[in-house]
C-alpha cells in the first residue's frame, strides 16, 4: 500500500531509501565521491522534509 508518510516516520524513510540504493551503488562502484547525488547519497531527512540543504 502507498501512503504518505508522517513525519515522525521521515527517519526510517530516509533509511531504507539510503539502505535500498546503496546496494546499487555498490555493484556499478558509486561512492559519495564520484556520485554525491545518487540516490544513496544524496537522501537526507531535510530533503524529505522539504527544507534546502
């Protein structure tokens, strides 16, 4: 089921978006360096609150 989220829920969100993409980054060789704003590394829990960074 889609929904969306609470905010009290941003946290884990930010963490299984960064967990899932990371396995990605890592068999194609992506790291913050060469790619800082794949997915894996560019969720940030301001990011999905909407606030700039």
């Amino acid at each position: 089921m889609i929904r969306p989220i609470k905010e009290c829920e941003i946290e884990l969100c930010v963490s299984v978006i960064r967990d899932s993409f990371l396995t990605v980054a890592q068999k194609y060789g992506f790291t913050e360096e060469n790619a800082p704003r794949f997915t894996a590394f560019a969720t940030t829990k301001e990011r999905l609150y909407g606030k700039s960074n």
